[in-house]
C-alpha cells in the first residue's frame, strides 16, 4: 500500500469521516458509554478497535466467496463471532469494565459503524486497506468517545479517569439528557471547526494555484521577450 | 413485579430511548415525519414482541441449561434476523397492503439495538438458570412445567410489547418536536442532527421526571 493511500485512509477514519462526529452513527453506545466516565470509554473503544480490525480483516478476505444476496446474514455473523470473543475475554480478566458496559458490549454487534464499514469499505477493498480502515476508524470513535466522557465526568462529576478533582459538579451532565446535549454540541462545535480549516485549505490550494499560473506565464514571457 | 410496575416503568421510567439509549439510530433518523414514525414505532414494537416470544424460551430451555449462555449473541441475532425475513414474507404474501406501509421499516430493524437489547434484558433475569437446579434433561423430559416459568415468560412478552410501545411513543413525540422546529430559525452549525438532539434532551428531562414515580 502506498504511503499516500494510508495518509488518506488515516485522515478519513479520524477526522474527515469520524463515525461519531461526521457520519453520527454508533449513537447508543456513545450516548450511553460517555456518562459511565472516561475509562469505560477507553475500554469501550478498545473492544470497538478490535471487532473492527478484525471483522474488516476476515470480510475482506471472503469479499469474494460471499454471496452478494446474503451477504448482510454473513457480516453480522461474522461480527457477532468476534464480538463474543471481547465479551468472554473481558468477562474473565476485566471484570469491573464488563459489568460497566454491561448490555453495550453485547450490542457491538449492531453497532452501525461496523456493518458500515463491512459494507461500505471492506467487501470491495484489499486487506491490508481495509484494516487500516477498521484500525482508524476504531481510533476515531474512541478519541470522540473518550473526549466527550471527559468532558462529560468533568462536568458531571468533578472527577477524570475515576480521580476525584474537586467538589464542583453540574449534575445534569452526567445524567440521561446531559447525554444527548454533550453531544449535540460537540457535532456543532466539530464542524464549525471543520468546516473553517476546510475553507482555509481551499484557500490556500486556490492562491497555490493562482501563483504557480502567474509564474508560469511570467516565466513565459521572458522566454517570449528574450526570444 | 406487577403488570402495572412493569407497564408504567417500561413506557415511560425507563423509557427504550430517552433513558436507556437503545434503538438511537432509528430515533434520529426515522423521526422526519409523524407518520413514518408511527411505521417505524409500530415496526419496532411488532418485532419486539415476537423476540421476546421467541427468544425467552430459546434462552431458557436450551441455551442456559446447557451452559451455553456465551453462544446467545450469535443466536439472537440469527433468530431475529431470520424472524424478520419470515414476517416480511408473510405481510408481503397476506398483507399488501400493511407490506407497504410497514415493509421498509423491518430490514433497517433487524440489525436495530433495541431488539437485540430487549431480548438480552428479558434473558437477563434467567442467567443462572443452571444455579436454580434445572438441568437439560428436566427440560428434555418435561419435567420444567413450574408457575414461575410461566410467570417469566409472561412478564418478558408483556415487558416487550411495552418497551416497544414506549419506543413508538418518543419517537413519534420527537417527529411533531421536529416537524415544528423545521418553521424555527436554526444557526447553521446546529442544523441537522444537533437541533434533534437537543430536541432529544428537552425530552429527556421531561421524561427523567417520571423517575419521581416509582
């Protein structure tokens, strides 16, 4: 894969086409998660990260043994298998994070991003393509995750990371509605920002392009005067 | 629990959407208008009640006596989809008409979170049916006819058809939300899906009120 390609892919999963900010899809576990604090996010991306690469990795290899028809059925089943393995492994060494998460780790299986990603991206990539998608994709998810369980447990809690900061608390952000309006700002805000740089960029590319025609055509001239 | 108990808290304490933020995606994206909706709502709550008819038994006489209970998210999942395939099929064979009012809604529900959550919530209560002395082959042998299975399931249909009711009340409550805000001024930045959530969370804290009742 050349260097360009991952560049590109990179920038789509995190900035460009972030699940939860961009595309907003995977909105329960987001709305959920986000108020159980910032390391449940963490634990919740990383399970994300990992169904991902790997349900990306195996539809990619199959993308041409399954059959178009059925091939939803074949997608959920072979997330839900991988799905199972994060569950048992962390029912059996991360305890505490398994009964956090609770039903949400089950309910990765009909997370949209994944089948959106098996859909849209690994059934018609190469392998190595599309788990880079599945890694990337995975770690935008997780940084809006965690950022906005960050903010949340500051707000909410007065706390980060489970410790105790100070006794100042809104309460309303760590409750159910505090959820829905976290998040509300945090696509507003994300856009605003986005869509600024964007500007600024074409900006930039336009008088790039304006100043290379001028050089071009003063470079021109000369040759023509000399000549 | 009582039927009433169970019927107030899941319509409106524990409200499917607004409190335990399951089915999300369908709750933003299918409240454009009142009436799809309603489809939506009504498609949600009809799969529902069929899983939890379904799924229960499923999970209770195979999967948790046979210690098997690590297997149940790939045979949810499997069930529902194929249960959502039949009922297609048959509303497309009896019911035209029904079929086109309803049959766009039900593939977009079968990989939905509040169906697979509702049959995880109902087999929630069974998780340590081998600790409670049955074995497969008392299932095997009819030997689990008891009042409190019965009881079980009864509470997890009827926990499913009001969950799902609850479902199709916020939903359909966020689309005339959302057919007023369209005449709103909205900035820029807040158009599209952060107005709705902000829609959302005035429900939320009208909804976190019932709380107060139980």
């Amino acid at each position: 894969m050349k260097l360009k390609r991952f560049k590109e892919i990179a920038l789509d999963g995190t900035v460009r086409q972030n699940p939860t900010l961009r595309l907003v899809l995977g909105t329960c576990p987001t709305l959920a998660v986000t108020g159980m604090g910032a390391i449940s996010c963490l634990g919740m991306g990383a399970a994300v990260i990992f169904v991902l690469v790997f349900s990306n990795l195996i539809i990619s290899l199959l993308r041409n043994v399954i059959p178009d028809k059925v091939r939803i059925p074949c997608f959920i089943m072979i997330i839900a298998t991988f799905v199972t393995i994060v569950s048992m492994f962390m029912e059996a060494y991360m305890e505490k994070l398994f009964a956090t998460l609770g039903i949400f780790l089950d309910l990765i299986v009909v997370n949209c991003i994944i089948l959106g990603r098996a859909e849209s991206f690994a059934s018609h990539n190469p392998v190595l393509d599309s788990v880079c998608d599945g890694l990337f994709m995975g770690i935008g998810f997780t940084l809006s995750l965690t950022l906005m369980g960050i903010v949340r447990e500051i707000l909410g809690k007065g706390a980060l990371f489970g410790v105790q900061l100070w006794n100042f608390k809104i309460a309303f952000f760590a409750e159910k509605a505090g959820a829905f309006l976290t998040y509300a700002l945090f696509i507003a805000i994300f856009n605003v920002c986005y869509n600024a740089v964007e500007r600024k960029l074409k900006h930039k590319a336009a008088r790039n392009a304006v100043a290379i025609e001028r050089e071009a055509e003063a470079a021109a001239s000369t040759e023509a005067k000399e000549a | 629990m009582d039927v009433f108990a169970i019927i107030i808290s899941a319509l409106f304490v524990d409200n499917f959407v607004l409190s335990q933020f399951l089915g999300i995606c369908p709750f933003l994206g299918v409240s454009k208008k009142v009436n799809s909706a309603l489809g939506m709502g009504i498609a949600v709550t009809a799969v529902m009640v069929i899983t939890c008819v379904v799924c229960y038994p499923i999970y209770t006489f195979l999967l948790a006596p046979m210690g098997l209970q690590y297997l149940r998210i790939l045979v949810f999942i499997l069930v529902i989809a194929s249960l959502v395939q039949i009922l297609e099929m048959v509303l497309k064979r009896f019911s035209p008409g029904l079929y086109s009012a309803m049959g766009i809604y039900l593939p977009l529900v079968t990989t939905n979170c509040a169906i697979l959550g509702i049959a995880n919530i109902v087999t929630e209560t069974v998780k340590d049916a081998s600790k409670a002395g049955y074995v497969f082959s008392d299932v095997f042998f009819g030997n689990l006819v008891n009042v409190n299975m019965a009881k079980g399931y009864g509470e997890a249909v009827l926990s499913g058809l009001f969950y799902g009711l609850g479902f199709t009340l916020a939903i359909v409550l966020l689309a005339g939300l959302r057919q007023k805000a369209d005449k709103l001024h909205v900035p820029k930045p807040l158009k599209g899906f952060p107005i709705t959530m902000l829609l959302a969370c005035f429900m939320a804290m009208a909804f976190y009120l019932f709380t107060t009742i139980v």
